[in-house]
C-alpha cells in the first residue's frame, strides 16, 4: 500500500534548480536510502516529505493520518530538562492516562470501603487501561532505556542536564526521542554522523524491525547495506529508482551507465548517417532527392535524443613513497595514557609491520584519537614509548584538523608543507582536490568540513610520508569522494593506520582491526566481517549455558587467536632481521667490488684470491637470502 506518492515534483532556490520533475511512490514498509553527491538535494527532499518546506510545482499525496518522525541533520536543542525529562515528556498522553486510571482507582477504593458498587466507573477504567495499554503505557519506560541505552547513553547521563550534552550528543537524544515514538514513518538525514560501531549496529537492528517505513539520507554504504530495500539517487536534479541495498545499486547504475553509453554511441552513428543522407540528396536537388532528403528530416526530429551520461567530477588521489620503511614500522612498549586521575589505557603493545593497513576501533571515549596522537608525536604518554623502525617517515591526518592554518589561504596553506612548489604545481595540486579557479584564494577557515578533509589530504600527498595515521579521513565526504581515498589507499605502498566510524571503508581498507576498549587492545587478524563473524563466535562461547565447554572453546580460540598473531609477529621480526642482513651484504660486495677495481690489489696474490673467494661467497649468500626473504613475505602475506 502506497503511503506517499510524488508526481512531477520541482523545487528551486532562485534560479538554481534542485528538483526537477521528481516522481516515486513509498510503499508500506519500505526502507529507502537516499544517495547523491553533497548539494543535489536529498535534505532539501526529506524537508519537504516532512512538511518543513515548499515544493514549486507537482503533487506530494501523504495518506491520511500517517505519523512522521522527522531527524534533521544537525538537531537544535535548547530545552533545560535532564535526559529523562526530555524523553519522558514525549509521552505526556500517557501519562495523562495514567492520571485518570490513578484518579478511577482511587474513586473505585472509596466506594468499595463505603460497600457501594458502580459498574460505569468499571466500564470508564477499562476503556482507558485499553488505550493506556494501547499506546505501550507498561512499557514506555522501558524502552526510553533500551533507546538510550543503544544509542551509547549511560544510566548516569539521565540525570544531566541537556546543555551539558555535547552537538552530536544532542543529535543523538533527537534521534532517541524520534524512535521511541515508532512512527508510521521514519525520516532521517544522517543518523549514524554522530554514532560510534555499536551504536549504528544497534540501529541497523532497530531498523531492520522498526514496524513502519523508513528513508534515510546517508553518507554510511555499509549502514545502507545492512537494511535498505530501495535506493533513490539524485543526480542532475533528477531522482532515478533502483531495487535492493547499497551493493546492488551500484551494480545496476553501472549497468545503466555503460547501457546509456552505448545507446548514445548507436543514435549518434544513426543520427550522422542520416544527416549524410539528407546532404547527398540535397546536393543532388533532383525532386525525388529532394522528397528522400524531407523524409530522412521527418525521421530525424522524430528521434528522442539520449543524453551523454555525464561523468561527475571526482578528487584525484596518488600517494607516492619518499623511501620505504624497514619491516617492522612501529612498536609500542607498555604504553599508557592518563589525564589526572582519569586513566585512558594502559600496557598497550603493538607491532605494526610495513605495508599493513590497520583499522582502530572502539566506543566514542576509548581513547583512540589519543593512542594516534602519542604514535604521531603530539602527545607524550604518562608511561611506556614508542619505537620506530628505520626510515619511518609518519604523516598525521588530525580530525579536529589541528594540521591546518585557518589563516592562510589554500595557495598559502600548501606552501607551508612544500615552499620549493610553483605557483602552477600549487595550482594543479588543488584542481586534483577539486579546487579550482579562485577557490585557490579562498581562507581555509571558510571552508567546509569536506573541503577541509580534501585540503588536509593534498598536504598529505606533498608529504610523501611511508606511515600514514589517518583520524577519521572520510568524515564530511560524500561517496564518490570516500571511493576515491579507498582506491587510493588500497593502492598505496606505505603502512597505515585510522581510525573510522565507516564500516564500509573499514572493511574494504583494512588488513587487521585494534580495538581499543576499557583501556586494552584486541588484534583481529583480518577485515571487518572478519572481526564481526569472531566477535559473534566470542558472544555465542561466552552465552553457552555449559560452561565447562564454553570455557575450554574460549581458551582454545584465543590460545589460536594468539598463535597466529605471535607467528605473524615472528615473521616480520624475521623480515628484518633478513633486510638488515641483505644490506649488510650488499654493501660489503658494494665494498668488495671497488677494492677488484683497484689494480694494486693484485700485487699481492694471496690478498687478491681471498678478497675474490669472499666476493664470490657473499654472492651465493646474497642469492640465498633473497628466496628466504621471499618465502617470509609469501608466508606473512
């Protein structure tokens, strides 16, 4: 049953239009992802499905009596209450309820002491205990809590005062309020901005149950994959329909894609052939060449014209190496972190071999931002080090993005990392981050949270670093953009290590997860679906209602788990040891060579024949080392 239904929709801002000519219909129990590039208009159509905004021209018919819960994406607080107050007030005809049942009973007690019986007042309390019971009346209590409680909140936070909430917390508290009301349709632009791994998956699972229709703007692929049915995709102010998740629309766009290309390829040769036809049988000006050169024209404008599918703009990426690093990049020794008496972590040891991309992960407070800040050299940790392989080469992509002045302009800021640059190279580097013109000009304090990420990432190129500490690097991006990093970084030859809230991007960059929680780390050997599928594993051993079995199959998992991870670790402290010993060897054959060079060696017969029977053994050995060291890199990959 249809809902919604849109028919020729338009909206414009001036003379710029947004939507044009916009149809779709939003069937019962459908869940919608909307998709676009930043600016094509998915908020401004969520505005006007929600009623906050007017459409030019068309119709928009919502069904009678729909309930819509409407998240916007920045959510504006300003109440005094406490978090409680703020969420049990979304229930006050409940609570009104509850007054009157409270009100009946009272009267009920009075007339039964008195030994006198009135049926109306019987038949008046059951009619509000229905509709009490109706409207989730014994349970909205709980479930404020399991709101709160999935969306991160703690039992302490009840009782605080909004205003002591931070921006994304609040949005997290208009979100809670929306969906504990369980509308007949959900609208929510950008929910999982504010929400850390737990939280999304927690909604994921709310959404995937939530008994009504949901359409959600969002920038999070593997949030849509997880429970989306359609998507709608804006483009060139047009909104094109595909069934399935996110996986599945890509597909089929570029389906459509190469299938429009080639429609346009075959009119074209159509279209010429035709026009050469009319020109031959006009130069001919015979009558009959003349009615054959009408009847090609007629065919002509009889044709509907495919348009060129349009290729969009995108960031170019390339990270190159200055040099490479040694095997083993870093190793933290007992590392701890504390802020007074508050402490963050503790005996944190990691090895991060060359080459590795490495995902850290963790509730919002586990203190990832401050274990990459330590490695970065900004922080210096309360106890233990960090040790740096040879060569290492570190670049530091801050999310407060602490790694730009907001005084310079952009031309300006990419002179700071790199003043040997001409003004042309400048300017080729910023149109490869989608700057151009005069935006070069532009203050970095004028510019968006994306455009602040693209500036950071040119400053990043220009660094050439070998070891890149990434904090949230697809934060304000929209897909096209988070795509191009991925490629760009699954491309690069150096070692990584970011934090991310993008599942999507988590799972497709990295090698290995940390996660980082209630100050310890974890290492899981392989990407996010694997971490999942062994978190799951872990949940399942440690719900097991025989606990002799779930304590020996726990054991055994990590004492495999911790295998692996030591036989892996043993592998790179192998690489090293090889590379260093294929160096050494190297540079005394280097040596070897220019002492044969010189002819006064030869003088004495006996120095000569041994300076060559050392040549000739480092040689064999060198050979000897080099399949050793492929056999360990085949080994540890």
């Amino acid at each position: 049953m249809a809902i919604i239904r849109c028919e020729n929709l338009s909206k414009s801002f001036g003379i710029n239009d947004i939507l044009v000519d916009i149809n779709f219909v939003i069937e019962a129990g459908d869940r919608i992802g909307i998709v676009g590039n930043n600016g094509c208009g998915k908020s401004t159509l969520l505005k006007i499905i929600a009623g906050q905004l007017d459409y030019d021209s068309g119709n928009l018919i919502i069904s009678s009596g729909l309930s819509i819960g409407y998240l916007e994406q920045n959510t504006v607080i300003t109440s005094e209450n406490t978090l409680w107050e703020e969420m049990i007030n979304e229930y006050n005809d409940i609570k009104i309820l509850e007054k009157q049942l409270k009100a009946i009973e009272n009267k009920i007690s009075e007339l039964g002491l008195k030994g006198e019986i009135n049926d109306s007042l019987f038949d008046q309390y059951e009619t509000i205990r229905m509709e009490y019971e109706d409207k989730n009346g014994y349970a909205y209590e709980s479930i404020i809590r399991k709101t709160l409680d999935g969306l991160g909140f703690s039992k302490e936070d009840y009782d605080r005062p909004l205003f002591e909430f931070s921006g994304g917390q609040k949005n997290k508290i208009g979100l809670a309020k929306i969906l504990q009301k369980k509308p007949d349709l959900l609208l929510l632009d950008e929910p999982t901005n504010y929400l850390d791994i737990p939280s999304c998956e927690w909604l994921e699972d709310y959404l995937k149950t939530h008994g009504g229709s949901v359409v959600v703007v969002s920038h999070d692929r593997y949030f849509l994959n997880g429970f989306v049915n359609k998507i709608f995709d804006i483009h060139d102010h047009t909104l094109d329909i595909y069934n399935g998740n996110y996986d599945a629309f890509i597909k089929m766009k570029d389906k459509r894609r190469r299938q429009l290309e080639k429609d346009f390829i075959t009119q074209q040769k159509e279209i010429n052939r035709l026009m050469n036809i009319i020109n031959v049988q006009r130069n001919r000006g015979t009558e009959k060449s003349i009615k054959i050169a009408s009847s090609r024209e007629k065919m002509l404008e009889k044709i509907k014209v495919v348009e060129r599918p349009k290729e969009q703009s995108k960031m170019k990426l390339d990270f190159k190496l200055k040099s490479e690093s040694s095997n083993i990049v870093i190793k933290t020794n007992n590392l701890a972190m504390s802020f007074e008496d508050n402490k963050i972590f503790e005996n944190i040891n990691i090895t991060i071999g060359k080459g590795e991309k490495l995902a850290l992960i963790g509730p919002n407070g586990s203190g990832k931002t401050t274990l990459l800040r330590i490695i970065a050299g900004i922080l210096e940790p309360s106890g233990g080090e960090v040790v740096f392989g040879n060569r290492v080469i570190p670049g530091y992509l801050s999310q407060e993005r602490t790694d730009l002045n907001f005084d310079n302009t952009l031309m300006d800021e990419i002179w700071s990392a790199d003043s040997s640059l001409k003004q042309l190279e400048v300017r080729s580097l910023l149109s490869y981050f989608l700057f151009v013109g005069d935006d070069v000009f532009k203050k970095v304090s004028t510019l968006s949270g994306g455009e602040l990420i693209r500036l950071s990432l040119a400053k990043l190129v220009i660094s050439k670093a070998n070891f890149l500490l990434l904090d949230e690097p697809t934060n304000h991006l929209d897909i096209p953009s988070k795509e191009v990093i991925e490629d760009a970084l699954s491309k690069y030859e150096g070692t990584v290590l970011f934090i991310s809230h993008d599942r999507y991007f988590i799972n497709k960059l990295s090698s290995s997860i940390l996660e980082l929680e209630n100050g310890t780390i974890t290492e899981y050997l392989g990407n996010y679906s694997y971490y999942i599928e062994k978190k799951r594993k872990l949940n399942c051993i440690e719900e097991d209602t025989s606990n002799t079995i779930s304590k020996t199959e726990r054991t055994l998992m990590f004492k495999r788990e911790r295998e692996m991870i030591n036989e892996r670790r043993a592998n790179r402290q192998k690489l090293n040891e090889m590379e260093n010993l294929i160096e050494k060897t190297e540079t005394e054959i280097k040596l070897l060579e220019e002492k044969m060079g010189n002819p006064s060696l030869y003088q004495d017969d006996e120095a000569a024949r041994e300076t060559v029977r050392r040549y000739n053994q480092l040689k064999e050995n060198l050979e000897m080392y080099y399949i050793q060291w492929g056999e360990l890199m085949e080994s540890n990959s």
